[in-house]
C-alpha cells in the first residue's frame, strides 16, 4: 500500500534489522506508521502488520511529523535527507555516531527548519519492544516531546539532555565497556574451555553476579567524578596482579595471552605512575596524562 497522507504519528526510514524491530515494536503499540527503505521488499512484512509504505523517502517525511532515521551512520542520514523539505518536522536520528557528528546533524537540520534529536539505541534488535531495551535521547526538549510517545513503545526512554551530543557520548561509554567486557568474557571462556567445563555456566554465573559487577562500575564512576582514589576495597596493583594471574594461566594452558597481557599492561601503568595502592579508578588520571601529552605534542 502506498500513501502520501499526512494522518502519521511517525515515519520511519531505514528497515535493516533494527530499523525493522522499531516499526515492528512502533505497529504492536497501535501506532500509526509510514515506513520507507531502498529495498522496499524489506517493507512487505511491515506492510502485512499494519504499515504503510511510502513511495520515497521524500513522501514519508511528507506524510508525517515526526522523522525517525536508523541507517549505516550519520554520513548517509545527511545524503538521504539532503534534498527533502524538512521544515517544520521533528527529526530523530537512530543511527551510530560520535558526539562531534552529532553536533554536525543538529546544526545541519537547523538549517533545514527541523526540530532535531539525537538517539542511542542501548540493545540489539531482539531486545526491542521488551523490558531490556533503553533509548537514550539528547537536544531539542521540544523533539523530545512530539516523538517520545512513539520511542516508547520500542523501548525505555531517558532523556539525557540538552547537549546534542550528549546521547552519542553516553552512547560510546557503554560501547565501550561492553565490548571491553566481552573481550574478558572470551577470554575468561577459553580458560573454562582449557579446563573442560561448560562455558555456559560461566554465563549463568555472570549473569547472576551482574549486580555486584555493576555496583563496583558505579563506584568507579563516583571515585572518578569525585577525585576520590584513597583506602580502595580492592587495588589498582591487585588488578594489575589479577590480569598477571590471567597471564601466566594462558601459558600453562596454551591458549592465547593477548587479552591477558594487554589488561596486564594497562593495569602496570598506573602501577609505574605510582598509583598502585589507590582505587583501579585511579587508572583515569593515567589516561588523562596520555591526553595530555597528546595535546602538547600536536
């Protein structure tokens, strides 16, 4: 079915796999949308649950107030949208990018008359429509208010202020330490592996213990913002002899060190600095030292 109606609460442009599940979470919610994407076949299902297939990119911002993007990045919002009238609309965009990039799009679609906000998707397309999904929001208070009905039903909304690249940085920070997480997590499942358990009951016990490992990343996070390092539980040297631990692990059982000596590696700087009897949060002014230098020798 093709339209041009004006009778949307939302369209959405971009139907690869996360873009699909926001339309599908967006339909099961009752909402009414236009969805478009290059390859319209990917549409049909759309169609089949209730959603309307625009002609054009062009003809679904027309048919609606609210412009949700979930493309490949910022670079091919802006060659998307670059020549359709977006004045007067409210444009969300969903796809991954830095807080400069960010930034960038806002003043662009400024330009453009459009009201602009920035997302974050904090799940994978699974998770969408369910209670695990979040969707972080940044910029204009008054975007927020015309697509926050929709966003929520594809996900917990948190607006994160009025910073545009707020939500991209935020963004980043979890990215960051999951993936950093998941590189451990492998590891630590070839050391199960060399000893012949099962690796998915490293999982479970992951999962079990999760709130305590998100506990010590919130005082982390505090220590950090407070400058408070002093009298830790646990040191920035007993994590550097933990990830040496890891180390000589891996050669016992023959299994790749990468990871190990890495972590082990990062962990000594702040050790050298002379940090080692202060919290493994004093590991930040190590980094900010190296950004330091960076700066004056640029």
């Amino acid at each position: 079915m093709h339209s041009n109606s004006t009778h949307y609460e939302a369209a959405l442009l971009g139907l690869g796999a996360m873009g699909a599940a926001l339309a599908r979470a967006a339909l099961a919610g009752g909402r009414r949308v236009i969805v478009w994407n290059r390859t319209a076949a990917r549409a049909e299902p759309l169609v089949g649950a209730g959603a309307t297939l625009a002609a054009s990119a062009a003809a679904a911002v027309e048919a609606a107030a609210v412009v949700i993007v979930c493309v490949t990045d910022y670079a091919a919002t802006l060659s998307l949208l670059a020549d359709i009238d977006l004045r007067g609309k409210t444009l969300v965009q969903l796809s991954t990018g830095t807080p400069q990039e960010a930034r960038e799009l806002a003043a662009w679609a400024a330009t453009r008359g459009a009201h602009y906000l920035d997302g974050a998707i904090l799940a994978v397309p699974s998770q969408i429509g369910g209670e695990n999904a979040t969707i972080l929001a940044s910029g204009s208070e008054v975007a927020y208010a015309a697509a926050e009905p929709l966003l929520r039903t594809t996900a917990a909304v948190r607006f994160v202020g009025s910073g545009f690249g707020t939500a991209a940085a935020l963004d980043l920070g979890v990215l960051s330490t999951l993936f950093g997480a998941l590189l451990g997590f492998y590891q630590g499942a070839r050391v199960i592996e060399a000893e012949q358990l099962p690796v998915d009951g490293l999982g479970a016990m992951l999962v079990a213990v999760m709130p305590a490992i998100g506990e010590m990343i919130r005082n982390d996070a505090e220590a950090i913002h407070h400058s408070r390092y002093a009298a830790p539980e646990s040191s920035l040297e007993i994590c550097w002899r933990s990830m040496e631990l890891l180390t000589r692990q891996a050669a016992e059982a023959a299994i790749d060190a990468s990871f190990a000596r890495f972590a082990a590696g990062q962990f000594y700087r702040g050790v050298a600095a002379g940090f080692g009897d202060e919290s493994p949060a004093a590991m930040i002014k190590v980094l900010r030292a190296a950004s330091a230098q960076k700066g004056a020798g640029a």
